[in-house]
C-alpha cells in the first residue's frame, strides 16, 4: 500500500551532471527537498556554486565539482570523490548536453565528436563509473529531447546521439534490472532554459518564433515540470517501472503535425 514515504528520498545519494543552469539546476533542488544527498558537476563554476549554495541551504550534503563530461580523466575523478564522500550512488541523473546549430553537411568531424562525446559518450561513462556503486539497487534518469523521436534539421547529430541514449537506456533497463537498478528516459520539450536560448534563435533564423506556442496544448513549461518528473522516476512511487520514457512536453509529441488555430481548435 502506497503512503507519503514512497516519495521520500531521504539519505539516498544522487548524481546530477549539468546541474549549474536550467533542468540540471531545478533537478538536483528537488532531489534535496525531497531527502537527497547530491553529487553535481558542470562547466560552469558560478552556475554550480549556487545550485550547491542551495542545496546546502535545504540542509543536504553535497559535493560540487566543476568539470567537462567529455573529460573521461575529470569525470573518473569526480565518481571518485563521490564514493570517497558517500560510498555509494543510488540515483544518477544524466542531464549534460547541449549542440549547436548547423546543416549536417557543414559540420566538421570535429565538432561531431563534441556532439558525440558530451552527448552519448558522456552519458556511457557516467554509467559505467557510477553502476558499480549502486550496490542496493538504484534508478538512473537520462533525460534526452524530443529530438529523439523526430526529425530535427539543423541539429541532426545532437538528434541522433539522443535517440541512442534513449535506444541504449533500453538496453541497460534489462542488462541492469537482476542488480535492481531502473533505467528510464525523459524526454522534455517546451521547457525554456538558458542553455537553449541561441539555439532555438538560430533555428528560426533569427526572427520571431512565438508561433511554437500554437504547438503545445498545455503551453510553455518550467525546468521544475522535468525536475518533477525525475523526482517520481527516483523515487519508489516508480519501482515497477524501467526501459520507458516520459513525455514531460506539454503535448507536443502527440500533437505531432497539428497546431491549434484562433478558435482554440486544431488543424494539421
């Protein structure tokens, strides 16, 4: 029988990549109201005190280090400090990403290896690191995009990483389930962050884009609407749930094609 302690996150320790801004920021202050202990890393070093400054303040530990998840070396470094603080990981939120706009013929092999690396490759490190501490069972997040389930000219490697990682999470949900670790994917759209504002700027070609908004039934969304979502998906309230992915999109994938006209109806 389910009661309010099926939420709780109380003394699990949580790993959040890409925590300084935006989705990575909202979900590693969540899983600190909600009980958790956080490990977070990012590029951004006065993005990522603040998100530690307040996860401090809701009287969580935490360890903060600031990094580039394409940096194996550094990301080995901070799996270690991790278990040297808390000895185990019970969630791993894999947030980290991010591309850039431009014509698939046009980018160079060069930046499709950053795409590869901070997007896919990122993600395979952070789990093969962080596994082997998840000795009583865990949930790993992957939040990916919508990207991953449709076309996304202009974006098209970033696309492709994120429906690999959305394939392999897949995978490991079966590899990984006799150590009782769940592996789900979340998939946000309309949820404006600070990382995303050049790139749907440059996607539009610069000039207004407002006409999304007749894309999304239940209009624009929050970085807490995802962080809500990964709080459920940690949390045993998600227990008989693995190798899935949520939609946190206000509608957007179903309403694939379809647009809502002046009268509030739809046409394609």
């Amino acid at each position: 029988m389910l009661d309010d302690t099926a939420v709780s996150l109380e003394d699990k320790v949580a790993v959040v990549t890409g925590a300084a801004q935006g989705i990575g920021e909202a979900t590693a202050l969540a899983l600190a109201r909600f009980g958790a202990d956080l490990a977070i890393c990012d590029r951004q070093a006065d993005g990522l005190e603040a998100t530690a400054d307040s996860v401090k303040e809701s009287g969580r530990g935490v360890v903060s280090t600031v990094l580039d998840v394409r940096d194996a070396d550094a990301v080995d470094a901070f799996i270690a400090e991790v278990h040297d603080r808390y000895g185990r990981v019970d969630v791993l939120v894999n947030n980290a990403g991010g591309g850039f706009h431009a014509h698939f013929l046009d980018v160079s092999p060069k930046g499709q290896r950053a795409l590869v690396d901070e997007n896919f490759t990122s993600v395979t490190h952070f789990v093969r690191g962080c596994v082997p501490l998840m000795t009583n069972g865990g949930s790993i997040v992957n939040i990916t995009s919508i990207e991953a389930f449709r076309a996304a000219p202009g974006f098209g490697i970033y696309a492709a990483m994120k429906a690999a990682v959305e394939s392999l999470s897949r995978t490991l949900a079966l590899e990984l389930s006799d150590r009782g670790i769940r592996v789900n994917t979340i998939a946000p759209d309309a949820i404006p962050t600070p990382g995303d504002a050049s790139l749907s700027e440059a996607a539009h070609g610069g000039g207004p884009h407002d006409g999304y908004t007749a894309k999304i039934p239940l209009g624009w969304g929050t970085p807490d609407d995802c962080a809500a979502a990964t709080v459920y998906l940690a949390s045993e309230l998600s227990r008989f749930v693995t190798g899935t992915t949520l939609h946190v999109d206000g509608g957007t994938m179903a309403g694939s094609g379809w647009q809502r006209r002046p009268d509030g109806g739809w046409a394609p």
